[in-house]
C-alpha cells in the first residue's frame, strides 16, 4: 500500500520526485524519503509523518541528482520512524531499494546475512532486500543481481532499485503490488499508481507479476525473473491530469463526491439503450452461450467494493433470475468454496490491485469458474487476469474513502445485471426499457440529491460529537446503511454500525438510547411501512432519528420530533437505483461530520487508498 516514484530523464530529479509522492500519498503516509545519484554517490533524504515532513527536510538541507526513486510509507514491519523510512540502503549505502508489500521470509533472511557479517539499522523487513543484492551484486550490472536476489524472497512484495556502481538505472521488480511504468519523451517513469505519471505522460505499461523493467535514458526493456525478453504493450490512459487536483474544493473527497453525476454518466455513456433495451458491454468478451449457461454468480470484494457487491446481489437476481452468492475476497481461498465451470466470478475493486481480491479470483479461476471484472484502472491486474471486464470510467479517486469509484461500481453492476437478463431471456427488450432509461437520467438525480448539501452539514453541525452512531435500511438499501457507517468510521474515527433494519430487535436495539442517533434510510419503496414501524420502535426507546426520505413523501413527518429528529429528503429515483441516490447524503454527512472534528478526510489514520498486502 505504499506509494513508489522513479524517474530518469532531463528534469530536476527531485522536485519530480517530489510532487510524485504528492500525488501518491493517499496510498501511505507514515514516512516518506527519496535517493538520487549524483556524481558516482548515493544521497538520501527521509522524515517520518506526511510528506511535508520530506519537504520541511528536503528545503534544510537540499539534494540534487541525475536521477532517483521515491517512496511514501503505509507501515508494515517497524514503526513509522525516520530510521525506517524507505529508501533503505546495504551497507556500503551505494545500494538502494524502496518497497511495496512484505516479505514473508525475512526473519530468517536477516540471520543469515548477519551471520555473514552484514549490518542492519531498522526494523523493516525491506532493508534484508538491499543486502541480498548487496551479496549478489557483480560486474554483470544491477538487474542480473536483482535477479539472482529474488530467488531467495517469499511474498508479494513491489521493488524498486538503484546503485551508485550501476549509474543511469532503475531496476523495477512485481511479484503482487502493482508497477507501471510510464514512458515519456526520452524520460522514463517507474510508479506504483498511474496519478503520479499522469502530469508527464498517459502512456504507460503495467508490469505483470515475475517481470522485471530495467529503466535507462535509451529505454526501457522487459524480462521475467529468468532473464527471458518479455514482450509489452504500451496502454493510453484518457485520465485528464486536471481530474486528480482539487478544482478548487476543499477536499480530494469532496470534488469526488461532486463528480458523482459525471463518473455515473461516463460509465453509462454508449452502453445503455433505452430505445432497443440492450447494453453494451464489448469489453465483456465472453460468448453470449456461455454466460446463458451460467448458473450462479459469485461476487468477491473488499470493503465499499464488497457493500457494492450487496447491492449487485438484488440486481442480478432480480433482473436475471439467477442466485448469487456475496464473499470477503479475503476470506474466500481460505474454506473450501463451492466453485464450477458454470459458475461466474465478479470481482470489484476500484484498483484492480486489492491483493485479497486477486487471490480469490485467482482460486475462482483455478477451479474453473467465468470471471469478471469491475475495475476503474485500465490494464491493471484484475482485468489482465478476467476473462472480462466492465470498466467504471470514474477517473482517478485521490481521496482514500471511496465515493465515486463505488457508485460507479453500482452503475456498472446494473449494467451486467440487465445483460445477463437479456442474455438469459428472464428480461425481454421490453421490461429492460425503463431500467436503461433510468440509467440514463441518473446523472440528473444525482445533481439534484447534491443541493442536500448544506442542510446535511447542518445536520453534521448537530451530531458530530456524538460518538455513536446506527445506520439502519431495507432490502436493496441495506448495503447502504453498511456503506453509510464504513465512511463514518472511515474519516470521523466515530463508531457506527450498518444493519438491515429487521435486524435491530435481535440486538441492537439495546444500544439505542437519547445519545445515539439513528440514521434511516426511509425511501419511498414497497418496504417502507417496515421501516416507518423501526422507526417508530427507535422513538420508543428515546433515540433520535436522521432520516432519508424521498421528496415529496411526509408520510413520515408525523413520527418524528421536529426539535430533535431530523429529515433529508432525495430525489424519486426507480427503486433498484436509491442505492446510488442515498449513498450521497451519507458521504456528504461523514465528510461534514470529519471536518468538524479537524480530521484529515483524503488520508484518514491507518488507511491506505489500495490494500495490495494482505
């Protein structure tokens, strides 16, 4: 989950490092650091804490290289302290080596070399990197040392190399983390993310695991772990570099929340037709035949990307008639899952890097299943490793509490729901009309559902020293209520739990008192007498309630306290869609809430934008 920079070119080396960090540090931000060469030496500059801390560092005491990597932290092995800030060097310091991931063998590594004599200063398991190619290190250049190196290494691990004895090359390793390397004009990129490159070039190429890309002025080549040439593609990335700065919001997270009503309509744009009741998904790629063979689904995610996957549930079943089974991605691999040539894998992630995610399509594949892809990032692992895949066009997501990316996801899913049904024939041309044409005017609602801006920082103003909350909802919106609490907990640090609302009298209910509000999604739908009835039951007990109504309907007002509960009314939207209209008054509510409590709500404590460790 760390963020990696590398850069060989023409331009100063370390403000381009620099604002590559920047433009990272949502993937880490324990400690940050940076090498370059210069004149036949190696020179480091580290700080613990965000990026600023380099910075502070970097204006008292100035470096200046030829080339150099960089490297933000989200710490795994060793506390988050300068001496264990990346770069980490072997022990003459002219060999140097940043890192994403965790080596799983370097205990035992690290008695070995010391048996041999080598000295180690930090407590990460990165530093026994360094010295294993410090002992293979030859007159055969880096990259063949780093090969020889890797034979000794268990996990998943990113790595990224430079040597003084060595001038003019960056060695870059992927065995798990992802690495692209970006390719300019007579300047060449390594990173780990594409919005670190995308300022400087949208061309790039994505290392699949076991390759190596040595990177010099002449180029860039590629091989396996072996040695062996390996054949690339370069990619075109459409990102605009514009999307991944603030536009003048406060917040990466509020920008992001804003451009929901854009990202929606990008991933709809030239797949729905309303008028013939098809969509088109051609990077699917999967035979009509075989997808009407299919007998279940199972979905696999983590996180926001897994409460996506709730709602993806109902939509399947509901519009193709075919059960669906929902699971951790990281707990998938780990029972004895149930999995058949008739069998369709979905796995969403934003990234298409999520480790755990990776490993449970990788066993879906294994055992024979159709696999799927729901992803954001072209060309990352996940839609190299799926037989399809339906890409969310959201841009980049900066701020690490994902909002775009998973209403996207939302949009997508219903786009594969409604082709499956089609494909299957529980969904004629006729019946897929309206679900498309809703589709269609989505942006629209979500535009109007963001003017509940300012009475949800209101209601934000009110709560947000409370340090309990319960999130509660029905059927196709229960996931939701999840989603609502994850984004609370996520930037707030407060408490919250998401549950489906029948749920609450078989336990929560007991922690409803007059401190904790009740947040309850109440749309107009065939379930809401159900949750007028919860609510009621949350008003016996004392609780207060924020609730989720759709404009139009008071049905509700008369249940609830004008001087202590509170309504936000959303727009009407067709009932599989008030997932994605209700998720934007619980983001804007935990963004508010957060920025009330000085939290810092693009980098929230302990939480990296992309888990690619498990």
């Amino acid at each position: 989950m760390c963020g990696i920079i590398g850069y060989v070119g023409p331009k100063p080396v370390v403000p381009l490092l620099v604002d590559g960090l920047r433009r990272l540090e949502y993937r880490g931000y324990d400690s940050a650091g940076l090498a370059v060469v210069r004149d036949g030496a190696v020179a480091l500059r580290r700080a613990a804490g965000k990026l600023s801390r380099l910075e502070d560092a970097l204006a008292a005491n100035p470096l200046d290289g030829e080339y150099g990597i960089g490297h933000t932290r989200w710490a795994t092995h060793g506390r988050p302290t300068e001496e264990n800030a990346h770069p980490h060097r072997d022990c003459t310091g002219r060999i140097v080596v940043i890192h994403n991931g965790i080596i799983e063998n370097y205990l035992e590594l690290k008695r070995a070399l010391a048996a041999e004599g080598h000295r180690f200063v930090t407590e990460t398991d990165t530093e026994v990197v360094a010295h294993l190619v410090e002992r293979e290190m030859r007159d055969d250049g880096l990259e063949n040392a780093v090969r020889r190196a890797l034979g000794s290494l268990r996990g998943l691990f990113a790595l990224v190399f430079i040597a003084a004895d060595d001038p003019g090359k960056i060695v870059a390793v992927r065995n798990g983390p992802p690495l692209v390397v970006g390719l300019g004009d007579g300047e060449f990129f390594v990173a780990s993310d594409v919005p670190a490159l995308l300022a400087h070039t949208r061309d790039v190429v994505f290392l699949d695991d076991g390759e190596v890309a040595v990177v010099t002025r002449a180029g860039v080549t590629f091989t396996d772990a072996g040695g062996r040439p390996v054949e690339k593609t370069a990619q075109r990335i459409t990102w605009d570099p514009v999307q991944a700065e603030k536009a003048g919001y406060k917040h990466f997270m509020l920008k992001e929340i804003f451009e929901q009503p854009w990202a929606v309509r990008e991933t709809t744009l030239g797949r729905a037709s309303a008028e013939t009741g098809t969509v088109f998904l051609d990077e699917v790629a999967i035979p009509e035949e075989r997808l009407r063979a299919v007998d279940r689904v199972v979905m696999l995610a983590c996180g926001t990307s897994w409460h996506a996957a709730l709602v993806g549930k109902f939509l399947v079943e509901q519009l193709a008639g075919v059960p669906v089974e929902v699971d951790y991605g990281s707990e998938f691999r780990y029972r004895r899952p149930i999995v058949t040539p008739r069998t369709l894998a979905v796995v969403i992630t934003q990234s298409g890097e999520t480790a755990d995610t990776l490993a449970a399509l990788r066993e879906a594949r294994r055992q024979g299943a159709l696999s799927l892809a729901v992803c954001n990032v072209v060309g990352s692992m996940a839609t190299r490793e799926s037989d399809g895949t339906v890409y969310t066009h959201a841009g980049p997501e900066i701020g690490v509490a994902s909002t775009k990316a998973f209403t996207s996801q939302l949009v997508a899913l219903h786009l594969i729901a409604v082709r499956l049904g089609r494909v299957r024939a529980t969904l004629s041309a006729d019946a897929a009309r309206p679900h498309l044409e809703a589709l269609t005017g989505l942006p629209i609602l979500l535009e109007q559902a963001l003017k509940c801006d300012a009475a949800v920082e209101a209601v934000a103003g009110r709560f947000y020293q409370r340090r309990d909350f319960l999130y509660l909802a029905r059927g196709i919106n229960y996931p939701i209520a999840l989603e609502g609490a994850l984004k609370l907990k996520e930037i707030s640090y407060i408490h919250a739990e998401g549950y489906p609302a029948g749920e609450m009298k078989h336990g929560p209910i007991a922690l409803i008192d007059e401190r904790m509000p009740v947040v309850a999604l109440a749309p107009r739908d065939h379930v809401f007498e159900k949750m007028a009835g919860n609510v009621q039951e949350v008003k016996a007990r004392g609780g207060t309630v924020i609730a989720l109504t759709t404009a139009g309907d008071d049905r509700l007002t008369e249940l609830l306290d004008p001087a202590r509960d509170v309504q936000i009314a959303v727009p009407d939207a067709h009932p599989l869609l008030t997932p994605v209209v209700l998720t934007i008054p619980l983001q804007l509510l935990a963004y508010h809430i957060a920025v009330r409590l000085g939290c810092d709500v693009d980098q929230p404590r302990n939480l990296a934008k992309s888990v690619t460790v498990e």
